[in-house]
C-alpha cells in the first residue's frame, strides 16, 4: 500500500509539473498599495524622490504632497502646497520643488522649514488662451540644468477634431533656465504628456490623434519637427530653431479642411484603399528640415493609447534591464519596456509589454530609494483601463530572473535577440518558432490610423549561440523606417520549456545597419512547419475526421471555414440569418482564445468588455443583436451616427483578416447570452 502511495504521489507531481504553466509578469514584478489618508484624492500629475527618499506627489487639483517613509506599510502624508492649477509634472532641485502648472513653470521652497512652501515664484510664464485642453507637462531637468517643458496643443470650436495652437508655444517644447529665459525648443507636439531624458538627450513621448497615427517615443532634438503641425504657425518668431513654416507645410500637404453645401466643416475621415501618406516621407519633401520620427513606435492598443512617462532604469533595479527605459501608458493603465540603440548616429530600438493590471491610468513614475517604482495614476476625464480615479502604488521586483526577450538589435541582414536566460536549443533553431512581419501608420490630419502596408517577412536562417542567450535571425524584406513585429512564441526556455513572459517585440528600423552578414552555412534552416503532413493513408484512424479546409469523399472543401462558422458556404446550402437576431458559432470562443486578436488589432485600445472607455462596451454592443456576419461588416465599415453619444469616432479597420474579426464578433454576442459564464469571470482586455 505504500508503495502503490509513493507512486500515486510521483505520478501526481509529474502530472502538476507538466501542467505547470509558464510564469508571468505578475510573478516577478508586484504591485503593492501606498496607503494614503482616508479622504486624500491622489489624482497624480507629478512624482520624484527627495534626496532623503521622501516622495514629492503633485495632483491635477493643486495639491502637492511630501510623503515620509513612502515604502513602509504607514507612509506620512504631509501637504506642502495647495492652489495650485492643474499640476501635470514635479521635479527638485537644490532645495527646492519645481512644477509646470497650466500657465508657469513655479519654483515652490520652504524657508522657514515648517514643511509646507512659502515662496511660490514664477520662473517663466508662457501665453494661453483658455481652452480647456491646454495642459503644460513637466519639467524635466536637463543634464546642463535646464528645464524642458511641453505644451499640448488646443483643439478647433466648429472643428473640434483639429489641433490648434492658438497662442505661442502651444505644440511646442520649451527650454527654460533657472533664471527665467526661455528658448522654444522644438514643435510638431500633439499632446506631450510623457518627457524622459536618456543619454543626455531628450525623448518625449505622444499620444495617438490627428497627424499622430499611434504613439511613441521621439528624440527631440533643438529645431526638430515631429509631425503636428499646429505649432508651426510659430516659427517665424526671432526666437524659432525650427525652419519649416504652415505655409510651407500646407503647400504639399493636404490638411483635408472641407465644407458641405451648407458651409459646415466636414470632419475628415480615414480613407480605405487611398495611397497613403506616411510621416517618413517628410524627411524628402522638406529636406532643408530636420524632420523627427518616433525612435520607437509604441503600436497603438498594444503597448497603450495614451503614453506618458520616460524613464531610465537604473543599475541593480528591476533585474537584467539596468539602462533600458520604461514608458507608462494612462490609457491602459500599463508599462512598457523600450531598448534603444544608435545607428548611423540615429536611435532606432525595441518596445515591449513590461507591466499590466495598475489600478488607474499610469501617468508619473519616480524610483524609490530601495530600487521600488512609484507608479502615479489618474483617469478623470481621460478614461483607463484601471477603473479607480486616483492612485498611487509601487512596482518591486522579487529578484527572480524572468525569461525574456532582453535586448533586440538591428543586424545588417536582420535581428539579433539577447535573452535573459538561455533557451532550449531544439526550439530555438526551428524556424517555426519564429514570425516577422512589418507594418506602419498613416499621417494624416484624421484621428489616429489603421495598421498599414503589413507584409510577412521571410526567414531564412537562425543562429543561436553557443551560451543559448542568443538568437540571430536572417530576416529578408527588411524596410527602413518601418516597424517589425517579432513573435517568439515558439521559443523555449532550458528551465522548465517555459515559453517567454512577453513572447512579441516591436523593433523601429529607422537604419538598417552596415557589418558582416551571416553565411548560410553557419544557421539552421530547420522549420517543422513546413515538414510534410501525414498523408490519409498513414494519418491514424482518429485523425481521419473531417477537418476545417479539408475535402473528405463525397464532400466539397471550405477553405478556411468551419462548419461552425456563421457566413460561409457549407453542404446543405448557407446558415439562415435573421436580421437582428445574434448567430453565434456552435461554442462561442473564450475570452482567452480572442484575447490576442483583441490586443493584436487595436479593439482593445478603444473597448472592454464589460465597461464604456473611448468607445462603447463589447456587452454593449452585443446588446444591439447583431449578427456575427454584421459585426464584421461594422469592423470594416463602422457607422459612428448609430453610437452619437461618444465623441470619438471608430476608423475602419479593413487590414482586419475575416477570420479573425468573425472570431472577435462570435465571442462579443456571447457576451449577450443569457448564461455568460466567460463574461463573468474573464479579465479585463
């Protein structure tokens, strides 16, 4: 009998090994609560550390508070200041708190040290014009000692789609000194919530909208124009390092400024199938200018909507990633880790999801004096993921080593990818483990922009070291300027066969470099993928079923349905739809097979699916009974009169392949089912 035990016990362990799943994000970077006084609103705008490891919090209401033992279980919250307007950036410098509020850069110091300020004093005021959306960010302290301030742009009273820049600076980067002189830095600035300095240089990072087709991040440089054109109305002032004029702008490129029979703006909208403009062209129709794009794309829905803070990481912090950047998002409540390298003396890098789940939108973060983050947060008519309106938490690593991508570098004929810990061999040399594909945005004055000109790329050969830390892949179609996705799914671990935390990068190929290429001689060609498939006379009995795509005697094939696919040819003639009446697959997808498809095509940017954020619910929307074969077609060609009350209104989305959005529409009328279990107990997108 105790014998037959220790069996059972060995065959149970065994079986939960296997069934192990691979780790996590959330296994190695918690999220811990900062407990802050019942009744505190912490509304974050502005974060940063004190030289006595206090933490400096600034809140969009005016209130700046000094937190006193902040990674203990009772932190003390001290207020310091109040009044303030709108307070979207904190920083400190000899002694004293610096804030960019809606108007001024204010110095704020306390004299007498009773701990609250008593000198509030005007460093630089610049114009404004009232309008509601004319936040300033900042600052961010220069490595000369300047500080850099942004300024987002207003938008039009008829034309309320369209950025303006109705008074100086708006749309615009500032560098002030201390001393109260400033120097309009560079223009083409949207909405510049996010500022981080890396390698001496300045990088900013914007949120997606017109002339912004996704997010990213940008070096700015003195004079550079980044893409939005609103504050180039500006730059015949004496002061302007920026040569490119609107006039200029506006002679080639169509702002798609139109009026109906009535004289009523017509709100421009993106136009399927059109040769699109694409914002790297710039660089040749004004070659006397210096015409920035993103260092890193940050693909729109996927690695956030609304991207803010920049930050280095530094050494002994958050395991292998010392010197790399993370990048908030407020919108979906997330970070992201972006690895940057320079080359032909351009920067050009990797994002790549690092941290899901914060409880509201991630706008600030600050490093505590233990090697913790501060994550600072809001949503207050912004919208997130994370449902709170306020919050503040803190990030900290446990010391375990994830598996992850660490690093991806542009090689002269494709990438190279540096692992955190060595992979299994057999999978990493399969081909088969491996996609790449490319894509990039439109820029144009229409808000926001499908993914466009996506191709899958060729592999031709891996190579992985001898340590098992890297992977060497011989990429062909590589495009300049373009973003290529690499996913890694099928790579293993040598510990445990675990699959990667985060299995996609997204790499920015500004430069392809010059350097020796590999011989094919040296790679594995292997690709299991394309092995031959067993044929029906020696596939086993069990496998000789009717399959989706297959033709089985007496039977026509359907390529690429299933007989539970609403809309397709099958035998016995099509599926009867009824209009207004749901036609959901035999078993609707899980929330867990369409998840990818959501982050992968952007609806996740816009839509939970139990919540209203920049568009309606997917429950929502279920609710309206359409059918499967509708949902696509509103996928493809939505109507925005048919959800009046949101202002902001759904792109096509025809790159969107039929089988996949079916997929997304079966799992969005499950929602609708009178037993919804997946919709019950199924995540936040």
């Amino acid at each position: 009998m105790k014998k037959l035990l220790t069996t059972l016990f060995a065959v149970a362990s065994l079986t939960a090994i296997q069934a192990q799943e691979s780790p996590k994000e959330e296994d190695f970077y918690k999220i811990l609560k900062v407990t802050a006084p019942e009744g505190t609103l912490l509304e974050v705008g502005g974060l940063t550390v004190l030289p006595d490891g206090s933490l400096g919090v600034a809140t969009r209401r005016g209130d700046v508070w000094i937190v006193e033992n902040p990674t203990s279980r009772k932190p003390f919250f001290r207020k310091f200041a109040s009044g303030l307007h709108e307070v979207l950036g904190l920083t400190y410098k000899d002694g004293a708190l610096y804030c960019a509020q809606r108007g001024e850069l204010t110095k704020m110091v306390d004299t007498n040290k009773d701990g609250k300020a008593d000198v509030f004093e005007t460093v630089y005021a610049w114009p404004l014009s009232g309008h509601y959306h004319e936040y300033s960010f900042g600052p961010k302290i220069a490595p000369d000692g300047t500080f850099f301030v942004t300024g987002n742009v207003a938008f039009g009273d008829e034309e309320w789609w369209r950025g303006e820049s109705r008074v100086p600076w708006r749309g615009w980067t500032m560098n002030i000194t201390e001393n109260g002189t400033m120097q309009p830095w560079a223009t083409g600035m949207r909405s510049p919530c996010g500022l981080g300095i890396y390698d001496g240089q300045l990088f900013y990072a914007d949120n997606q909208g017109d002339w912004m087709g996704s997010g990213g991040i940008v070096h700015v440089k003195k004079g550079a124009f980044v893409g939005h054109p609103a504050g180039l109305r500006w730059t015949g002032m004496a002061n302007s390092p920026v040569k490119l004029t609107s006039e200029q702008f506006y002679a080639k490129i169509d702002e798609r400024r139109r009026k109906d029979e009535n004289g009523r703006a017509i709100k421009p909208e993106n136009v399927v199938n059109e040769t699109p403009a694409l914002l790297y062209t710039m660089k040749d129709q004004f070659p006397n200018t210096d015409v920035q794009t993103p260092a890193v794309w940050l693909p729109h829905g996927v690695l956030g909507i609304s991207n803010s803070e920049i930050l280095e990481i530094p050494e002994g912090a958050f395991g292998p990633f010392s010197g790399q950047l993370l990048v908030g998002d407020q919108g979906m409540s997330k970070i992201s880790r972006v690895f940057m390298e320079k080359v032909n003396g351009e920067y050009q890098g990797g994002a790549i999801e690092f941290r899901n789940g914060f409880r509201s939108g991630v706008l600030r973060m600050a490093w505590g004096k233990d090697g913790s983050l501060f994550v600072g947060e809001t949503n207050r008519g912004w919208g997130s993921a994370g449902e709170a309106n306020d919050g503040l938490q803190r990030l900290a690593w446990n010391g375990s080593m994830p598996f992850e991508m660490r690093t991806v570098k542009a090689m002269p004929d494709g990438f190279e990818i540096e692992f955190t810990k060595p992979v299994d061999r057999k999978s990493a040399e399969d081909l088969a483990s491996y996609r790449v594909e490319s894509f990039l945005y439109k820029y144009h004055s229409v808000y926001g922009s499908p993914t466009i000109n996506k191709e899958a790329l060729p592999l031709k050969g891996v190579q992985v070291s001898a340590d098992g830390m890297k992977a060497r892949l011989i990429v062909g179609d590589l495009r300049k300027y373009y973003i290529h996705q690499l996913t890694l799914d099928g790579v293993r671990g040598q510990e445990g066969s675990y699959s990667l935390v985060h299995p996609i990068a997204y790499y920015t190929l500004n430069n392809i470099p010059d350097g020796q290429k590999l011989a094919m001689s040296a790679v594995s060609t292997k690709n299991s993928a394309t092995a031959p498939a067993a044929t029906p006379s020696t596939a086993p009995a069990s496998d000789k079923k009717a399959m989706p795509g297959t033709s089985m005697p007496g039977k026509k094939s359907v390529k690429g349905a299933s007989a539970s696919t609403p809309g397709t040819s099958m035998p016995g003639g099509k599926p009867k739809l009824v209009e207004g009446q749901a036609v959901t697959m035999a078993k609707a997808p899980t929330y867990e097979e369409v998840k990818g498809l959501l982050t992968r095509h952007t609806c996740a940017a816009c839509h939970q699916a139990n919540k209203r954020q920049v568009g309606p619910a997917f429950a929502d929307v279920a609710k309206r009974k359409y059918t499967n074969d509708q949902i696509v077609d509103l996928i493809y060609s939505p109507k925005p009169k048919n959800w009046p009350d949101y202002a902001t209104e759904m792109p096509p989305m025809p790159q969107v392949p039929k089988a996949d959005a079916l997929k997304i529409a079966a799992w969005i009328n499950s929602l609708g089912a009178a037993a919804k279990p997946e919709a019950a107990s199924e995540p936040k997108p």
